[in-house]
C-alpha cells in the first residue's frame, strides 16, 4: 500500500510524492528488512545493479540488522544532524520504499536511493557547471584523440573488446547494441583504458570534474534505450556530445527532449525517466560523467560512500574496515567553518 509524504523540493509545486514498496526483489532490501537470510538478486547501487550475498551477524548475543549495523557504525564518526537525509535514504531502502513523484511539468521522477530536498529538475543548465564548460573548450582535443584511437586501435574500433555491453540487469532497457568503454568506476580510474586516452584524462583531472564514473558510449544505428530510470537522485549525468549523426537522434528526461551537440554538454537528473533513440545510419558517441549532485555536504558524500562499501562487505569484518575508510575520508575534509559544523551538525563524536 502506498504511503503519502511531503518533500518540499524548491523548483516546482507538485501533488506530495509517493514512497511505495518496488515491486521487485531487492537484495539489500531484503537484507536490511530481514536478519540471517542470504539473497543473489541485483541490487540497485549509484542508479546501476550488483550483486551481493549477505549474511546478517549477531551482536552481543542479539540479531542486529544491516541498516542498524551500517548506522550505528557512521554514528560513531558524525554527528546525527549532518547525516540527517542519508539515514532517511538508508531506513527507506530498509523498508523496501520505492520514491515516485510525477511533477506536472517536469515528468516522472523514480528512485529507491532517494535524498530529499534536492532539486529535481531533468535538464540542469551546463553553464552552471565550471568544469562542464571547460570541457566544451577543449571538446576539439578529446573528439580527436577519440577518433584517432577508434582509427587505429584494434580494441577501441567499433566490436573492439575494450567496449562492454549494458550489465544483465539493464540490458533490457538498454539493448544489446549498448557498448561502454570506462576510464573511471566508482571513483577508481582505469589504468590501461586511461593509458589509451591520456589527454581525456588528464583534462577531466585538470579540470576537478567531480565524477564517480566516466566513460565512452556508443549507441549504434537505429537502436534506442527504452524509458527507464536510474533509481538514484543524487548521481547526476552529463554527455560531452563527441560524434553525432545528423537527423532523428535525441535524448528525453521526464517531458523534456533534447538532441546532442558535437562539443556541448548536456547535464541531467537520470532518476527521471529517460530514454534515448538513434533513427540514423551512423553510430552516436558521447563521454559521460556520472557526479554528486551539488546540494550534498560533502559529510553526506562520505556517509553514503561508506554505505556503498558495507553492501560490498556487509560481514563484521567488512564493514569495520568501511568505518576505518569512512574514518580517513572526514579527516581529509575542511574542518567546520562555525559551531555545529557540517550540514548542521558539525562531525565527531555523538
């Protein structure tokens, strides 16, 4: 049964949004709902799907769940107040709640790893992004270098084996003719497919892209992704258009369509539903970047990448490690500039 609540998000006014229950298993759903069960099913991590086999511990003679267990061990290096909205995602996801909002103009906005009180808007506007138009100045260098690996290296030419296909779990909406050829995965760079194109990425370093993910994308002749949603609203996207045939090819978000440009970016919010068409003879090429959303506190990025690493150890062992490296990334951060610190509720000790 649905249940009514309200987020107030700033760029529109819209009927309250709905957290439901998905209607497909989810294993860390599953996992953070039940206690001493193991499950094989995908689940849904940065709008993309894994697979992990979990199995709850016990603490002090008494079951603890995961979500308890995750929370537990973020509370003892922040404060409750700077970590406000993760917890929320994280006791939604524990519930099996599932975000859904049609916005009158903007379309519909799907997510189960879900932050409130960020702007949901399905194009955001390039130009605010000064790395984004960076980029677009340099678009020349990287298309080249692009062209000149696709001319002469035998892996990187199109059905080259550097390229992947979508991950099972997404090829229905994508395709089999989706391919990927990644430079950078959850935050970690590729070093032979970054050898191949080391101008590319020694801009998107130069330039402080704050990417988790970057990648090359083709989408072949007359193929299409169908509408689909990304499950996460607080990853963005951005395209850097890099070749782009002429004609019927374009990319929708919600209600709003746009087509791609050779050395333009474009920027969106991908747990709207979106999907892409290419009705030409010539395959389309784009290099995506995958990025927070600039309205979490760095506090929250580091709450919710020490999440991600418990669901990839949720044993004991696993996600003390994940509170040592959540430990190492708040140290590295700015100390609080005024009384309460971060988002509020400064970091530290409860």
């Amino acid at each position: 049964m649905a249940t009514m609540i309200s987020h107030s998000t700033p760029n529109a006014v819209a009927p309250s949004p709905v957290l439901r229950s998905a209607s497909r298993t989810n294993a860390v759903t599953a996992q953070l709902v039940t206690k001493n069960i193991r499950c094989r099913n995908p689940v849904a991590r940065f709008g993309r799907r894994t697979c992990v086999n979990v199995q709850a511990a016990q603490a002090t003679g008494q079951e603890v769940s995961l979500s308890e267990r995750i929370e537990n061990g973020m509370l003892k290096h922040v404060k409750k107040a700077s970590v406000e909205r993760v917890l929320e995602s994280l006791h939604a996801l524990a519930s099996g709640e599932e975000f859904v909002k049609t916005w009158p103009e903007e379309g519909l906005q799907m997510a189960n790893s879900y932050i409130r009180d960020l702007s949901a808007i399905p194009f955001h506007d390039s130009m605010e992004y000064k790395w984004a138009m960076q980029l677009e100045e340099n678009a020349e260098a990287i298309q080249k270098e692009f062209l000149e690996a696709l001319d002469t290296n035998k892996q990187v030419a199109v059905g080259g084996d550097k390229w992947s296909t979508a991950v099972r779990e997404d090829a229905l909406a994508y395709g089999p003719e989706w391919r990927t050829l990644v430079l950078q995965d959850r935050g970690q760079w590729d070093e032979t497919n970054t050898a191949l194109f080391p101008k590319t990425t020694k801009l998107v370093q130069k330039f402080n892209v704050p990417s988790s993910e970057v990648f090359f994308a083709v989408q072949s002749p007359n193929t299409g992704i169908k509408p689909h949603t990304d499950n996460t609203n607080f990853i963005l996207t951005g395209h850097l258009g890099l070749i782009i045939p002429e004609g019927d090819c374009w990319i929708k978000v919600g209600n709003q369509t746009r087509n791609w440009e050779e050395g333009k970016t474009i920027i969106m919010d991908t747990s709207f539903m979106h999907e892409t068409e290419n009705n030409t003879e010539s395959p389309r090429y784009v290099l995506i970047f995958r990025f927070w959303h600039p309205e979490l506190t760095e506090v929250e990025k580091s709450a919710l990448l020490y999440i991600f690493d418990c669901l990839d150890a949720p044993e004991t062992a696993g996600i003390r490690e994940a509170q040592k490296t959540f430990q190492k990334r708040l140290k590295k951060l700015k100390p609080p500039t005024r009384k309460g610190g971060f988002g509020g509720g400064g970091f530290g000790s409860r």
